[in-house]
C-alpha cells in the first residue's frame, strides 16, 4: 500500500488557517452496562492537521460517533486526552461545529432565524449577525428560501441549511457525523461536491463519520479505519491527491477496493448480544 | 381542506344526533302533563329563551360567568404554565413542589368549596379562585410533560451553542413543549367552564348561568334550566373549536 501510494505523494500542502489543530491521546470511553464496564473506544491517539479533511471509517459500534461527541464536548467523561490547539476539551464552545445526520434545524423557526440563533451568544453588532448569515445562506447556496420553514426544505436543503448554521460560527473545526448518510444517492453526490467546495472555499479542519467508504476517499486527506469491540483505530491512510477530484480515478478506486475489502473482511455485524446493544 | 360538499354532509351528519334527541324529547313531552313538567316542550323552551334574551337576563348572566372564567382562565394558565416549567428546568423544584401537588391534585375540585366559602366567603374571589384551580392542575401537568419531553436533539442543538440555561429554556424547551401545553390548555378550558358553572352553582351568589340555574329550579322554571344547559354546553363547544383553530394556526408546523 505504502508503496502504491507513494507515487500520488505530493509534498505535504501547507495550508494557512486559524489554528484547529486537533491532538488526542491515549482516549479511553467506556459505559456502565448492567453491572460490567464496556469499552467503546480504546486507546485512540489521533492527530489532526489544520486545514485537514479526515474521514472516520468503521463497521456499527466502532464507537466513530462517540469520538464526535467527545470532541465537540457533548460528553466530558473520558481518560486520556482530547486537544484542540493545546487545550483540553471539556465542554461544548463556538470553536467546534458540528452536523448531525439529521438536519435538527428548529421547525418553529425560519431557515435564516435557524443560522442567526447559532450566532446567539456572539457579542457581534446585528448587522453583523445579519451579513454573516446571508454570507453562510449564500454559501450552501440556499439564497431565496431564507424565510422557508425546515418543513417546506427538501432533505439536501435542510442538511445544507444545517452546514451553514454549523458554519457561520466560523468554528476552527467542522465535525460531520454522517451528514448525507440519511439523503438519496443522488443528492448524496451532489452534496459532496457542495462540501468539497465549501471547505476547498473555508479551509476549515473537518472530520467526518462516514459509512460509504467512496465519500470518504472523494473527501478525505486522511481516512481513519475503525474497528469495534473495543472501538479502536485500525489504520490511517492517506490520500495525498488534489482536490477537487475525479471520483473515477484509479487511485480512489483501488484505495477504496482495499478500504471495503479491510472493512468486510470478518461479518460487520456484531456476533455477540451484549455488542449489539447500541450505547 | 375538505371539500366544501364534503364539509357541510360532515357537519349534517354531526347534528343529526343532537336533532333526534330534541325530536325524542319533544315525543317525551307530549306523553301527559306530567311529562310535559319534566320534559318541557321545545316551544316552551324556544319562548323561554327569546324572553330572557329580551329582558337581558340571559346576557348579564352569561357574561358575568365568561368573565369569571375568562379570569380563572388566563390567571391559572399563567400560574401553571410557571410552576409547571419550574417543575420541568429544577429538579430541586420538582422534588419539593412535585408530591404536593400531585396529592393536593387527587381531591376533587369540589371538595375544596366548603373550605374556600369559610376563608374567603361565596363571593367573586372565591368563584374565581375555584376556576384558578381548575385551570392550574391540567395547566402544570402538561407544561411539566412538554418540557420534560423536549426533543433531546434540540436540546444537544442547545448545548453545542453554548446556550445558557435561560436561552435554552426560552429557545428551545419552552417550544417544543408548546404543543403539550396547548392540549393542557384545551383540557383547562373544559375545566374552566366546569368549575365556572359549578361554583355558581354551589354558591349560589351574584350573577352567572349557575345562578341563574339556581333561582329557576327553586321557582320551578325547567324551561330556563334548559336554556342554561344548552347555553352552558354550546359555548363550551365552541370555545372547544376556537381554540383548536387557533392551535392548528399558531403550531401549523406540527402538522405538516
């Protein structure tokens, strides 16, 4: 692999950005189940560039979206240590954004009140706020349907109007926990794209929690291979090709080929009852 | 939206029982005197109710008992609504006021009014404070459902803002429990035009339907009682469809 690899390298892309360099070491998380402790994540030592698209890969229960919790600081209760440019992550801030697979915009509230509330706690003047959120709308290119309700949006509306609110904090790091896992396959493509071109625009550090190992080659610089029981890191590959890129090239493919056939080596499903529990 | 054909056979259909019970009670009356004493005549009735909106009787009682419960109404919503969410944010709340109010919320409503009569005599206080009381058990039970039952990914929403508490509870909790709190409030309106008339009833003092009731049925006068019944049970029902309308307009996302 290594080899193979070793003719796409590129010299390692310098990237300017506002700090996000995220560093985590010897992470443990594990849940009291009944009357045992179960480890969901183990062990994990991850470091993340600036500037950097990462894709987390990995069969049901290897953890991955817990790893985004912990990040984003919805959970604090963990060993070990989660770094966001040298200080510790206990709690959530506006440094960290991040997209949930479902849109989870506020059905009572229009699509441009949805991105404004995110700016909620910033002292900004309200013009500002304003600019900023007919900034982020015009991004994710949903200028014209500010004053729709979530209700009235398609899927890939709504998860694009979930991106802008996530973004419009201009936070040092994205994460993503399966975005466009819940979309049709075509508006899935579509909205890769879209995402490529927003970060290739932003250069903001994203992670993101995929199952479609494709989307993650055609995104990431950096895919993290999970594995389960306990949630571990397997395997960090990199995938040094400009972007934006060819879906279709050989080398995404084969890296890819190699990615699933890694994946489903062994059944994905969980073999034990215990590890079916979903925590 | 239905069909305009569709709307009037709908509303046809629902009146056809209430018309074929005025119809039996007609048959009734026309059995014998005696009869006609408990069953009154529908003309009778229909007379009755043209004289008493003539004299204005029918109008000074019937606003004096919509004001009483109008005030119960917005009042004990209010209380509710604030002790309910207190319930729902503080769990220190929760634990000090919750088995009380469960407990005290066990004893029927009428119980209460020989209690409120020594404290606070048969007047206007007390006929309000029955109606407060009435509007306030249904009013806390439901805010403290909604808010409890906020949809937690909204709340993560919450959290990932940094949202203090406050914010939190205005932006969030207090929406999603919206809802729960309308069918809390549908729910209070029945109690409240219940408890109106009820206390009218039991005290028997001032103007009000329940008063009204009262001096009819010590001076023999059924046709008036059933003025009152009628009058008690259709403004029930449509303050019962007002408010539905008003709920499906103001949470018209809920139903989409």
């Amino acid at each position: 692999m290594a080899a193979r690899l070793a003719l796409y390298v590129n010299e390692e892309e310098t990237v300017e950005a506002a700090g996000g360099t995220l560093s985590i070491r010897g992470l443990c998380k594990s849940y009291a189940l009944e009357d045992r402790q179960v480890s969901v994540l183990k062990d994990i030592q991850l470091d993340i560039k600036p500037g950097h698209f990462v894709c987390i890969v990995g069969p049901s229960g290897c953890g991955k979206s817990t790893l985004l919790r912990l990040i984003v600081g919805l959970d604090s209760d963990y060993a070990g240590e989660i770094l966001l440019d040298g200080a510790r992550i206990t709690a959530p801030s506006l440094d960290r954004g991040i997209v949930f697979q479902d849109h989870r915009l506020f059905p009572w509230m229009r699509l441009d009140e949805n991105i404004a509330l995110a700016l909620l706690n910033h002292d900004y003047p309200k013009a500002e706020k304003e600019r900023r959120v007919a900034e982020y709308i015009r991004l994710v290119n949903l200028t014209g349907f500010e004053k729709a309700r979530p209700h009235q949006l398609s899927g890939g509306m709504a998860q694009r109007a979930a991106i802008a609110r996530a973004l419009v904090n201009e936070p040092r790091i994205l994460l993503l926990d399966e975005p466009l896992g819940a979309l049709d396959a075509l508006t899935r493509v579509y909205l890769q794209k879209e995402l490529q071109r927003i970060w290739m625009e932003r250069r903001v550090t994203m992670i993101m929690v995929t199952h479609d190992v494709e989307e993650a080659v055609y995104l990431g610089d950096e895919i993290i291979v999970m594995d389960a029981h306990p949630g571990r890191i397997k395997r960090s590959i990199k995938i040094p090709l400009p972007h934006p890129r060819d879906r279709a090239s050989s080398p995404l493919q084969d890296i890819r080929e190699e990615i699933l056939n890694e994946l489903t080596a062994t059944s994905p499903e969980p073999d034990h009852l215990e590890e079916a529990v979903r925590i | 939206m239905m069909k305009p054909a569709r709307r009037i056979f709908g509303l046809l259909t629902g009146l056809a029982v209430p018309l074929l019970c005025v119809g039996a009670w007609e048959l009734a009356s026309r059995q014998s005197a005696a009869h006609a004493w408990a069953f009154v005549p529908v003309n009778e009735v229909w007379r009755s109710f043209w004289a008493l909106l003539n004299n204005g009787d029918l109008a000074l009682n019937f606003l004096a008992s919509l004001r009483s419960m109008l005030t119960g109404l917005i009042l004990g919503s209010l209380l509710g609504i604030a002790v309910g969410a207190l319930m729902g944010v503080s769990r220190i709340a929760n634990i000090l006021i919750g088995p009380l109010y469960h407990m005290v919320r066990q004893v029927p409503l009428m119980g209460w009014m020989p209690l409120m009569g020594l404290w606070f005599g048969t007047g206007t206080f007390s006929k309000n404070l029955m109606v407060v009381v009435a509007v306030f058990y249904p009013m806390v039970l439901h805010t403290y459902e909604g808010i409890r039952n906020a949809e937690k990914h909204h709340l993560e929403v919450a959290q990932v803002f940094c949202f203090t508490r406050w914010q939190t509870f205005v932006q969030v909790s207090l929406l999603d429990a919206l809802p729960s709190i309308f069918t809390g409030f549908l729910n209070a309106l029945a109690f409240a035009w219940v408890a109106t008339v009820g206390s009218e009833l039991l005290f028997g003092t001032g103007a009000g339907l329940g008063s009204l009731m009262l001096i009819a049925q010590s001076a023999s006068e059924m046709e008036v009682v059933i003025v009152c019944i009628v009058a008690i049970g259709v403004t029930g029902c449509l303050m019962n469809y007002g408010i539905g309308r008003i709920r499906k307009w103001l949470l018209g996302w809920r139903y989409m």
